[in-house]
C-alpha cells in the first residue's frame, strides 16, 4: 500500500511539472501577439468580417488558464470609414478549467465580454446591413453539405474495397488490419481533445444593440446590457439572469438622426433555460419579465408589467412555440386613464406552428377594476404572410359610466342611471387592417341590438347592420337647463322691447362664442360608411317613434341618411339628408316629410306644454344651412317647407264667436247663440321661406266655417324676433258663424303678434285696432263717397269702445294665446 502511494504521489509529482513546464515554456517563448494575424484571418474566412484588434492579446494562468482580446472592432465589408463598427467590444476573455485539461478535456470555466456594441440597420429598401454575413453562412452551410456528400460517397467505395479485399482469394491478413491504425491521431479521433461545453459562468456586461429601421421609420436601443448564465450546459436547464434599457424612436424621413424617445423601459429577465443545440429544442421554465416604462410627455409617470409563466417550448426545427398559464400583470399610469393607477391583469396561453403559419391564443381573459372582464379565444392562419384571425369575444357586465368617469370622457346625460351596464358577445374575425364582430349581442341599459359591425383598424370605414328592441335617447342626451326660460321670460316682463332684443341679440352672440363642433371633420371625411339600423322603437324629445328603419351611407367626403323611416303619433315621418365635408363651412342638406301625423300630441311633445290646436299634420320640404356649431347652423339656414293640417281645432277661443260678436257690436246688436269653446277648422296651410335664417310666411290660410283667415309675417332664427300680421273676415257659405251684412264681409278682424320669443307668450298677439278702424272707415267712406258722416265715425268708435272692452278684459287673452298657437 505503502508502495502504491509512492507511486501515486509521482506520477502527481510529474504531471504537476509538465503543467509548470508547459506554462513557463507558453510564457516564455511563445508572444500572444502573434496570434493576432491568425485570429483576424479566421475572422475573415468565416464570417467576411474585417476585424481590428487595438488593444492587446494577453495570458491568464492563475487561478484559470484564459485568454482576453481588448478594444475589438469587427466591420462589414466596404463599410466606411467614418461609420461605427457592425460589433466592437471593450473586452473579451475565455477561461478553462485545469482539471478537465489533466484528462484531455476542454472545458471552458468562464466567458466574459464586456462594452459590447452592436449596430444593426435596414435600409429605406428593407435590406439589413447583416444580410451580406446571412447569404455567406448559407452559402458555406450549402459547401459543406456537399462536401459532406461527397466524403460520404467516398467512405462507402472505401468501405466496399475493403469487404473485396478480406474475401479475397490469397487470404492475406496484412490487408484486414484496421486502416485507422495508419492515419494521423487528428484524424483517427484516438488523439483528439474533447471540448465539453459546460462553461461555469458567462456573463456580457454594459452592452448595447442599435437598431434602425429607415423602410418603417423607426429605431429602437438597447442600452445598459447586463447578461449572466451559470452551468450553461446544453444537456440540463440553467439558470439566465438579464437586464437593460429598451428605448423606441421615430426616425423622420429624410433626416440621419432619430427624434426623442417615445418611450424608455427598465426590463429584468429572470428564467431557467435549456438549450437544444442538437435537436434545436429550446425550454424557457420559471420566465418572469418586469419592466418599467416611461412615456414621452407624462411627466414621470410609470407603466409597470410584469410577465410570467412556467414554460416555454420553442422548437426551431418543426416550427412549433408552446407557451402555457402566462400572465401579465399591468399597472398603467396616464394622463388620459385619470388619476388613479390602472391595474390590468391579462392570463392567456398560446401556440404557434412557423410551418402551418398558424397561431392559437386561448383562454385570454383581461380583468381589471369596476368589473371587466373580457374574454375569449384567437386563432390566427397565414401567420407569416396575411394574418387571418378569427374566435370568439366576450364581455361581461360592466358600468361603462365608471370607466367613461375615469377616462374623464364622460358624456352629461339627463338620465344618471344612463351607461350603467354594457355587455356584448359575438365571434370575431378579420386582418391586418379590418376587425369584423358578425354575430353580435350588445346590451347596453335597456337597449338589445343584435348583427354585425366591422370597422377599418385605421378608423376609416364602419360597416354595421343592427337590429334593436327599444332605445331612449332621451336619456343618453344632456339634461335641459332648469328654470332657464322662466327666468328669461321674468326678465324680459320687466324691460321694455329695446332692452328685450339687446339681450337676444347678447345671448345669441354668447351662444356662438361658446359653440363647439357638432361633428368631427377629419373623421367623417376620411370615413367610409355603410350603416342599417332597425328599433322597434325609438324615444326622442319625449317623443316615440316606432318600427323606426335607418339607412346611412358615406365616401369620399360625403356623408349620406338615405333614408330614414318610423311611424308616430298614427302617422308617418321620413326623412333623408346629407353632410358634404369638402366644403367649408360645411354644407348640410335636410329634406323631412310628415304624414297624417295627429297635431295635437306631436307638439306637446315637441314644445313640452300643451298643444293649442288638434289636427292631422302634414309637412314636407328640403333645407340648406352651413357651419360646423349650433350658433352657425341657424344662421346659414336657406329653404322652404311647406305645411298644412286638416279637421283640426284651436283650443280655448272661438274666433267665429269673437268675430259674431264684434259684428253685433257695429250692429248694435246682441249674440244669443251658445258657442263651443273651440275654434274648428277645416284646413290650415302655410308655405315657409327660409333665406339666411329669416323665415318669412306669405300665405297662410285657415279656412273656418264661414270665416276665412289669412296672414303674413317674418321670424328671425337667430335674434329671435316675431313679426306677423293675421287678419280674419267672413266669407258667404252655407256654413257661416252667423248672419252679417254682406258689406261687413269685406272688413277684416286685423291681429298683430310681435316680440322676442324669449318673452312671454300672452305679450305677442293684440288685437289690432288701428288698423280695424280704418278698414271700417275705408268701407264707409265708400258707401258714402259724397259725404262725411259724422253719425257713421261716433258709431264706430262706440262699436270699438265695446270691442276693445270685450277684447281686453276677458276673450282677449284666449284669442291671444290661440293666435300664438296658430302663427308661432
């Protein structure tokens, strides 16, 4: 034993003075310097790479055997001068371990490569300054597969020379020896030295990559680059730690230098990887990626997520990546998601087939705050050329009031229990450039619309085909300003009519300054349309429509309401409109038809108080206007509409009583008949010219039995001044109120209404009795040309002296407000 000791101390002994012998012969004799031709050559064969060495090429025996190259640059071929290096580096070094030497190993303990610089472009054609080093590796990829055929066919003529050689006839031996036995060590593999790639540690520290993309306008850096590995061996997983700086640019077109960032991330891998050098199947286990970004022009603020999941399979020899449970948990901070931190927090799992070009994403459910939760399944084909996706999309029940608040986009609704739910389901499918929901059930409130809607992913065309229940918009629209017209009419009472038009005229100016932009130019105009839309019933201004039936369509700057259609009160409306966005200001085209409509309910709903007349309702025309805000449209209003309503009635006044019983006043006479207590009439027409929001009235004529009444006038749109002047007479029918002379039938009952609409009511309308009594006179200065009747002019200022009485105190007020209802 003792011997055997002895022994086993020697032979140590001797192997320790060759490692000393060979380490001070290396030192001593052999300069690493001299490498450096070797290396830039090696460089050059095999990569096409020009590499410069500055700095020096230095040993390392202790405590490890190593090398370390510093101040490296390696250029592309006839890159310029004056143009950073394709990759350069502060220092690079490569240790191996001593024991693995002892037994004929390699084994490489340490890699280190620090300042690392890495510079990759694509040109404004889409070529990448690396595809000059791609199309050399692939063409000695191609060499040495031929090469390899080609000793492979050699082999086998060898090997078959060999099987003739042993059957042979003269059954010599000394051809049947091992023929390895004859060739070089390097060559026979008994002599060669195994390099086992099991590298203890490797670390790259302070690197950087740029990249610029001049064909997409972008570039993007990674700065700060700190990579660290250890164990890395290709048969088991080990651990990889990184860390760095990603930063996004623009780069403007035609300039060499990029533009500020858009964004700065602080990223930090941590994972368990397994490389598949043989089989090029690669595992990433235990992955978690946080970062940090900052965005341009959010003073500061921070968008945290955090990326994790326990495997990922990537396969790079049949294409296929499976990664499994992942989850992304996000905590964004803007300006435009409100005060308050965002969380999100996205679970998904996915698949992808490079070889199929297919892609599955399954399972994704995003949840956040104030209830969302948003669902489904994605499978998309044709991965690498058109991407074609299509699965299934849901979301639950939400308060998309809250979210509208936290963006701060909140609409003022008239109804705050408005928004409060919104849910929807549909498949989904489209491309790159359209998304398309062909089976949608959306629930908003208590609205259910069911069809389809695509839109154009860069907001240029909409395309849907809806269907729906029931829907108030009532509630979605802003709430009326309270006590505004009481207040305004208080007002007005107690100044005289000057004060009343500055103030109009003050408040009209004090809209138009405060009007915004009723629609989104730039939008529509860029905006292709194809809308249909159906509700059963639709509730606007109080008003409900029904069997309502939309169809809108748009291009080319030019947006169109073909048609639009409902029933309501026991008629019909149909309208069709236009809006030409080419054209500044703006041009608006409105073309509405009514029928049969039941007068009286229709304008309760539309003034909000109660009708002054019954009556079916029929109106039709087309109007003009220009502007882009609810104080310019008034204003460019240009058009005509014309209107009339049959066996209808006024309520509250009888104008045949007024008009009776103004003629037995002249007359000297009584009235014993009993009058309804409201005024019937047969039909009412009026024609209505609009020029420059000035609506001006020629014609109207109510035809009452045995009364004919007739008016003209002008009502300004914009300063909201009232200027009508009516006049009743009776007319010789079978029907007539009642018995008057025939010479009375040619004096009118003269009203005027004047004012500002903002006043009250009951103040537009008088009876007009200067101009009743010169009627009256002209008459009897007919009758009695040759003479002045002093009897005839006391007669009828008596006559007046009574109306006026009659008039003022008690029917004054009814024949008002049923002018009002009749000329407003």
């Amino acid at each position: 034993m003792r011997a055997l000791l002895r022994t086993l101390l020697a032979v140590v002994g001797i192997l320790g003075l060759v490692v000393v012998g060979a380490v001070v012969y290396i030192t001593t004799f052999f300069d690493p310097e001299d490498l450096k031709p070797h290396l830039v050559q090696m460089v050059r064969d095999q990569s096409g790479l020009e590499l410069e060495l500055d700095g020096a090429l230095s040993w390392s025996f202790y405590p490890r055997l190593g090398l370390s190259v510093a101040d490296a640059e390696a250029r592309l071929p006839d890159q310029p001068e004056n143009e950073q290096a394709f990759l350069a580096f502060n220092q690079a070094e490569v240790s191996l371990a001593f024991a693995p030497l002892l037994s004929g190993q390699v084994a490489i303990d340490g890699l280190n490569l620090d300042g690392m610089r890495l510079n990759l472009k694509r040109d404004a054609e889409g070529r990448g300054n690396w595809q000059t080093l791609v199309d050399r590796l692939q063409r000695q990829q191609q060499q040495e597969q031929t090469q390899a055929a080609s000793e492979a066919a050699d082999s086998s003529v060898v090997a078959e020379a060999q099987a003739q050689t042993q059957t042979s006839s003269d059954g010599t031996s000394e051809t049947t020896s091992d023929a390895s036995s004859t060739l070089p060590g390097d060559l026979s593999g008994k002599d060669n030295v195994a390099v086992a790639l099991d590298i203890a540690r490797v670390n790259v520290t302070d690197g950087s990559i740029r990249y610029t993309d001049r064909q997409g306008g972008h570039a993007w850096h990674i700065d700060s680059l700190n990579i660290s590995g250890s164990n890395v061996n290709p048969a088991k997983a080990f651990p990889l730690n990184a860390d760095f700086t990603l930063s996004s640019f623009l780069v403007p077109e035609g300039q060499s230098r990029e533009a500020e960032a858009q964004w700065v991330s602080q990223m930090k891998l941590d994972s368990q990887v397994k490389l598949g050098l043989d089989d090029g199947h690669y595992v990433l286990s235990d992955l978690k990626l946080n970062t940090n970004t900052q965005l341009a022009g959010t003073d500061g603020k921070q968008q945290k997520a955090n990326l994790s999941f326990p495997s990922f399979d990537a396969n790079l020899n049949t294409g296929r990546y499976v990664l499994e449970d992942g989850t992304l948990e996000a905590s964004l901070s803007h300006p435009s998601l409100g005060e308050k931190v965002l969380p999100l927090s996205l679970t998904f799992a996915a698949d992808a087939d490079l070889e199929a070009q297919t892609l599955r994403v399954s399972e994704w459910q995003l949840s956040g705050e104030n209830s969302l939760q948003l669902g489904g399944n994605l499978r998309v084909e044709q991965l690498l050329g058109a991407p074609q996706y299509r699965g299934q999309l849901t979301l639950e029940p939400l308060s998309l009031r809250n979210w509208l608040e936290r963006l701060g986009s909140l609409p003022e609704t008239a109804d705050d229990a408005a928004l409060k739910s919104l849910a929807l389901s549909s498949p989904v499918e489209g491309n790159l450039e359209r998304v398309s929901l062909p089976s949608l059930n959306l629930k908003l409130d208590d609205t259910t619309l069911n069809g389809s809607l695509s839109a154009g992913l860069d907001g240029r065309s909409l395309a849907l085909d809806l269907q729906g229940d029931v829907l108030d918009l009532d509630r979605y629209l802003p709430p009326a300003a309270e006590g505004s017209d009481s207040a305004q009419a208080s007002a007005d009472s107690e100044s005289n009519a000057q004060a009343s038009g500055e103030a109009s005229q003050a408040g009209a100016a004090a809209v138009s300054q405060a009007g915004g932009e009723l629609v989104p130019v730039a939008t529509l105009k860029a905006l292709d349309l194809n809308a249909d839309l159906a509700l059963e019933r639709l509730t606007v201004k109080g008003m409900d429509l029904e069997q309502v039936v939309l169809k809108a369509r748009g291009n080319n700057g030019q947006q169109r309401l073909e048609s639009f259609d409902a029933r309501f009160f026991d008629g019909t409306l149909s309208a069709t409109a236009g809006l030409d966005l080419r054209e500044s200001p703006l041009r608006w085209r409105f073309a509405p038809t009514v029928k049969d409509v039941a007068a009286e309910p229709f304008l309760a709903a539309l003034t909000d108080e109660e009708s002054p007349l019954r009556g079916k309702l029929n109106l039709s025309g087309e109007l003009t206007t220009r502007g882009n805000s609810a104080a310019e449209l008034p204003a460019k209003l240009n058009g005509q509409l014309t209107a009339n309503i049959d066996d209808g009635a006024v309520f509250d006044v009888n104008v045949s009583e007024e008009l009776c019983t103004a003629v037995a006043l002249l007359e000297g006479k009584q009235t014993s008949r009993e009058w309804s207590t409201d005024t019937r009439f047969d039909n009412a027409s009026a024609t209505l010219n609009i020029r420059d929001g000035q609506v001006r009235n020629d014609d109207l004529d109510i035809s009452i039995p045995g009364i004919q009444v007739t008016g003209e006038g002008t009502l300004g749109l914009v300063n909201k001044r009232l200027d009508y002047r009516a006049a009743a007479r009776f007319v010789d029918t079978a029907d007539a109120a009642c018995e008057v002379n025939p010479r009375l039938t040619k004096v009118p009952l003269p009203v005027r209404c004047e004012g500002d609409l903002s006043g009250a009511p009951a103040d537009w309308c008088r009876f007009d009795r200067g101009a009743f009594r010169d009627a009256v006179a002209n008459l009897a200065r007919q009758e009695v040309e040759d003479k002045a009747s002093e009897e005839v002019q006391k007669r009828l200022d008596d006559a007046l002296d009574g109306l006026d009485e009659r008039i003022g105190e008690d029917a004054s007020g009814e024949l008002r407000n049923a002018l009002k209802g009749l000329f407003q």
